[in-house]
C-alpha cells in the first residue's frame, strides 16, 4: 500500500455534493484516512466562472501512480466531467498530488504534482492532512508563504470522517 494526497476541486451545480460523490468513487480503489476542512476559492488560470469548492485528501493504494491516474480520469468521467476550456468550470477535478516514494515526470504524469507549489487552493488544504514534509525536499509551509494565501477561505469544516 503506498499513500497518496489528492486535491479535489469543483464549481458547478451541488459543489459539496460532488466533493462527497467523488470521495464516495474513489473510496473503491484508494482508503481514504483525512480530508481537509472545505475551502472556498477564486477561479484560478480562467477567471470566467463561479468560485471554487477544494478539499485535500490522503489515503492508502494498491494502484501504481499510473493506474491512479486511469482511477481518478475514471472518476471524473462517471461524474460528467467534460473538459472545454483549460482551468474552466468542472463538475469534479482529482488531481495527483503526491504519491509515497514516487518522483516521476512523463508526459502522462508528473508526480509530485507540478503546479501545486503555486497554488494556495491546493498548499491550504494540503498543509492540513500531510506532513510540513510530505514534499519532496519543501516544506509545505514554506511553500505557503510564499504563495500567500489571500483568497482562500474556510467554507466549513471536515464533513467526511478523518
């Protein structure tokens, strides 16, 4: 069993309804152990669109890092999503963030996950579940700081268990 942190990431219809849909999916392949408080967040690379709901969610696989992958795609596509415009609205997004002892950067996958360190909406609810060291030679917190994380709000606590 290897463990895995993922974020979650949605802005259409029932947000919190898709956020438990999709831990409720992926709970087939991956055992779910914590998930972030719920945050609130602006639309980020396409500003067009309704603001986010985001989670951070860690647990234990059989699944190889590329077979996460096809899971997760998997996911997403039992729930509707369709992809139109890059960073656009989605029903549910599930993204790699880490993957224990894996670094790997292919055309398919880049693990840790390549954009995260920027992005206050995954380093917020990251910083909750994992470890300040979780990545590979960064501090999650320093990271943080970096990226600051103004527009990023609490929406509620952890609904689902932890």
């Amino acid at each position: 069993m290897a463990k895995v942190c993922l974020s979650l990431g949605t802005n259409m219809g029932d947000r919190l309804k898709n956020l438990r849909e999709a831990l409720d999916l992926l709970e087939e392949k991956v055992h779910i152990g914590r998930v972030s408080s719920v945050y609130e967040t602006e639309p980020w690379g396409f500003e067009d669109q309704d603001r986010f709901l985001n989670i951070a969610a860690s647990g234990d696989t059989d699944l190889g890092p590329l077979e996460l992958l096809s899971f997760t795609q998997g996911v997403e596509a039992s729930m509707k999503r369709v992809k139109t415009v890059r960073y656009g609205p989605r029903v549910i997004d599930v993204d790699i963030l880490l993957y224990e002892g894996v670094e790997m950067d292919t055309e398919r996958l880049t693990i840790p996950h390549p954009r995260m360190r920027e992005r206050a909406f995954v380093l917020v609810p990251l910083m909750e579940i994992a470890e300040d060291d979780a990545i590979p030679g960064e501090s999650i917190s320093m990271l943080l700081e970096k990226a600051g994380s103004e527009g990023v709000i609490c929406f509620r606590e952890a609904p689902w268990k932890g």
